[in-house]
C-alpha cells in the first residue's frame, strides 16, 4: 500500500505501522501524480499528515482525480481534510487549534469499533472537518473537532483527524488495522519468512549465474544483506571484511568466526589497519576523518575485488542500503549535508559492479526479524548500529593506536556492563567518545593524575533520525564509570551526554 507524504515527520512513522500489521509499504510524495500512483497498484492508500491546515499559505493540494477510482483511501490529520474537501464536504476555517492529548468520542462504526469511550489520541491540526462528504458517517469527535473520523464502507474509505500512527494515541495501531484489514479488506501476508521468499526469487532473477560480491561491515545489515543473497545464490557470493583498525573489541573476530560458521559464507579479510591509520595520521577535522575513510574503505574493497576477479569475474555488489536511507535521500530534493555517511555518496560514479541492494525496503527492526528467520547468530541480529567509519569518529582529535586502544577498553566496559545490566534492548546505541585532546586533573590512590574524559552517549531511538539520551539508572551508569576510571589507566573522568537529537547528533563527529 502507498503512504502519501504530505510533508510533515508522520510519513514513515505511518510507514512503519503499517508494516508492522504485516502488510508492505511504501511512502510517494504528494508531488507524485495521480497516474504514477496507481500505475504501482496500490492495494490502498494512506494520505498522511502535514501542515496543520488545508488553508495555509502553500499548503500541498490533493489531485481529486485519485477518487475517480475504487482504491481504498484513509486519510490522517492533514489527509483526512484534504480528503473531505476533495470529496465535496466542508472543513471549517475556524483557526483554533487542538494540539497533543485529546479525548475522542467515538460513535460506533468499523474503525472505532468496540474501542472504549473516552480513548486518548494525538491531535495536531488548525482548522477542522465541519461537514463529512456525502455518503459518509461520522464516527467520531472531539471537543476541537465536531467531526473528528468518518468513513464510507461502500467506498472503502475512511479518514481521522488526529494521528494513529503515534504511540501518544491508545488503540492507534488497531485502528489502522481496522482500516487495513476490515475496510480495504488487505490481508497480514507480509512475514519475515515471506519476504525471504520474494527477496531469493527476485536476486536470482537478477544474479543469473554471475558472480556477486559483499562487503561486510561487522554490522546487522550487511550481515543480514549477505546471508541473505547467499540463501539464494550460495557459492555465487563472496564477501570482503575490510578490517581498517578503527572496529571496537572483539568485533572482527565475530565477523570472521561466528558470521562464517553460521552462514558458511566465503570469506575474504582484509587487514587494512596500518593504510587507514597511516592516512589518519595527524587528522582532526571531523568531515576529512570521514572522506579518507570512504575513499580508502573503496579503494580496499576495489583491490580485493580486483584479485578475486582474476579466479572469477564479478557482475554485482551488495549493498546493506536500508529503507529511511531512501527516503532521505529524497530523489534529489536537496537535504542539508551534515554528515557524509561512508556508505550513501561513497560509491564512485564509474562503479563497475551492478548493484544488490535487497534491504532497499526496509525498517531496521524488519531487518533485525530478517535475520532472525535466516538464522544468524542472536548476538549479531541484536548488535547496535555502528558506524561505517569506526572509531575514528569517537576520538575527539587525531586518532592513533594508542587512542584508539584506551577507547576500546572503555567502550567494552561500558558494553559489558550494559548487557549485565540486561538494557541492551531498550538502548538503540551506546557510543562512548574519547576526548582525546582534552585532560583533565584527577586524584587516584595518593597521586595526582592528569588524564583523558570519556563522555557516555547512550541513546534511545526508532531510527537515528531523531533520538533521545536514555535514562540509565545511575547505579549501571556509576558501575561503568568506576569500572572505566579504575581499568583504563589514561582516563580519569567520565562524563554522560544528555543531548537529544536534534539538536546534537548522535555520534560527536
Ligand atoms: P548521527 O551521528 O548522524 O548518526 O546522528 C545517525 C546514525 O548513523 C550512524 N552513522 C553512520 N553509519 N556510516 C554509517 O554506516 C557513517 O558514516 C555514519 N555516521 C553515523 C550513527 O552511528 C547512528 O546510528
């Protein structure tokens, strides 16, 4: 089904609800005409949020062509009056607001259906619905909006003024089932288990018989990625681990033993460390970190390619591209560079390899569930994000050997102590950054020590565009800090970072 972003956050929020009652999305831009949308068909459509208004300056409009056709329709916030104008009925341009925790009122119906009275929602919006199109029931309101959800079984369609797509709305997610299921009449069919399915036909569909290569980043979705072209393609495949000293403790070994024997992947590993730190050496500006990392992560892997050529000649390459990556890069719409991801804009335009690219569609959490169903390793599925460039990126300064091994002894600690503490699951990350330009005076034993901080980021998130510092009890926190001051000698202060994102990210550089 096709989620119509009108502009706002809620777009791939909806995305993802859907997704989660098991059936397939994807977001289009309102600026997509009509035609193109159905030439996708689409089973049905959701028209998101946006401006609080159908009558501000600029808003987005709604083509009313899309109702000339029986593809059913639900429309939120900013949809829902877009969809009420469209189809012939009234919104008020009344210029009060309604914003967050709203009591709803419901009044019977399918998607409100046996739903307790009273139910809290999320609502955001200007103006309201005041008369539903003809041919539609209200089912609802709320002391801001008289006409707060309709919907017009004949028609398939249905709308709602406040957001079922956030966790603020109790009940939010069965509504959208009841759409999903009892009003577009789709079935849950989208499973871990029938994604793979689709995913092998369709890589063996594009592989043929030629020779695909990977690279492996020690992370979820290249390991997932590669498992996955591997279950369809078996010895086909062969993968590149890069190692360019910057990874954290542990890490290429799970790579090179765990990953292999759970897959039985071919693999090739490359020890890079001394060319990518030799390139590092005496670099602190935070983007030249990155853009030597991408440029010698590629000219690694094209070498490796290029020996693996001489026994077999390879047409493809995988890549771990996730879903939000696709839709922020937005098809050209120009978003600020914060920060140049290693993996986005990395590849060179003369790349001679086709790409595979079999995660395109996906949340990280379909990811997680992906690689569970594959078989992977539960320690592997589980692993928190890491980025591309490494450690580089949490040594606040030049990075060196030295560096890098204070960092990796604090960064286990705190790892070690996270998993102990069994929070690994609430955490989305942990970076632990070393201010390594920075020393600070401390007193250990009876002396006097002149040492490095290390800042703790632990962060809560969906899917790193927005985040959160989470809220470790301060008994886990204050074990780390003990453990880290106590067993890395260099560093004698440890600092916690409770910035969001925005306005900070979530790694320092
Ligand atoms: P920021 O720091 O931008 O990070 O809030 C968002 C998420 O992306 C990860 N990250 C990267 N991942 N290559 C990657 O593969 C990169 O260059 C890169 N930079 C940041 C970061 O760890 C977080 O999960």
């Amino acid at each position: 089904m096709l989620v119509v972003d009108f502009g706002a956050q809620y777009a791939q929020l909806i995305a993802r609800r859907v997704r989660e009652a098991r059936v397939y999305s994807e977001i289009v831009p309102h600026s997509m005409p009509v035609a193109e949308m159905l030439a996708k068909n689409p089973a049905a459509i959701i028209l998101s949020g946006g401006p609080s208004s159908v009558y501000e300056p600029g808003a987005p409009s709604l083509d009313p062509t899309l109702f000339d056709n029986d593809v059913p329709v639900f429309g939120i916030c900013y949809g829902f009056q877009a969809m009420a104008k469209a189809l012939g009925g009234e919104v008020a341009h009344t210029g009060s607001r309604e914003y967050g925790r709203t009591l709803l009122t419901a009044q019977g119906g399918t998607l409100l259906r046996e739903l307790p009275e009273g139910l809290p929602v999320w609502m955001s919006h200007g103006d309201s619905v005041a008369v539903a199109p003809a041919g539609f029931a209200v089912t609802a309101s709320s002391p801001g909006a008289p006409v707060a959800a309709f919907e017009d079984l004949t028609a398939k369609r249905a709308g709602v003024q406040f957001h079922p797509e956030v966790a603020h709305t109790e009940q939010g997610q069965r509504m959208l089932e009841r759409f999903l299921y009892d009003i577009a009449g789709l079935a849950p069919t989208w499973t871990p288990g029938n994604i793979i399915d689709d995913q092998v036909a369709e890589i063996r569909r594009q592989v043929g018989d030629k020779q695909v290569i990977c690279g492996l980043s020690g992370g979820v979705d290249s390991a997932v990625a590669a498992a996955l072209v591997h279950k369809a393609i078996g010895d086909q495949l062969t993968c590149v681990f890069v190692d360019h000293g910057l990874l954290r403790a542990g890490e290429a070994e799970q790579v090179e033993k765990d990953y292999v024997a759970a897959t039985g992947i071919r693999l090739k590993v490359v020890d890079a460390a001394d060319v990518f730190l030799g390139h590092l050496a005496g670099v602190t500006d935070p983007e030249q970190k990155r853009k030597i990392i991408g440029r010698e992560f590629i000219r690694t892997f094209e070498a490796a390619a290029r020996e693996l050529d001489a026994e077999r000649h390879i047409e493809f390459l995988v890549q771990g591209t996730l879903y939000p990556d696709v839709v922020e890069s937005g098809g050209g719409t120009g978003t600020a560079n914060i920060k140049s991801h290693h993996n986005v804009g990395g590849l060179p335009d003369d790349l001679q390899f086709a790409l595979i690219e079999p995660l395109r569609t996906l949340f990280k959490d379909e990811v997680r569930a992906l690689g569970n169903e594959l078989g992977l390793p539960e320690e592997m599925v589980q692993r928190h994000p890491f980025p591309g460039p490494g450690l580089a990126i949490r040594i606040i300064g030049a990075v060196d050997p030295d560096r890098l091994e204070i960092l990796r002894a604090a960064d286990l600690i705190a790892r070690e102590e996270l998993t102990a503490s069994g929070l690994d699951r609430d955490v989305w990350q942990f970076p632990v950054v070393l201010l390594a330009d920075v020393r600070s005076v401390g007193v250990q034993g009876d002396g006097r020590t002149y040492g490095h901080p290390v800042v703790l980021r632990p962060v809560s998130s969906e899917d790193a565009m927005t985040a959160d510092w989470s809220r470790l009890p301060y008994d886990v926190i204050a074990k780390i800090s003990t453990r880290i001051t106590n067993e890395v000698r260099e560093v004698n202060r440890v600092v916690l970072d409770v910035t969001s994102k925005p306005p900070g990210t979530i790694e320092w550089e």
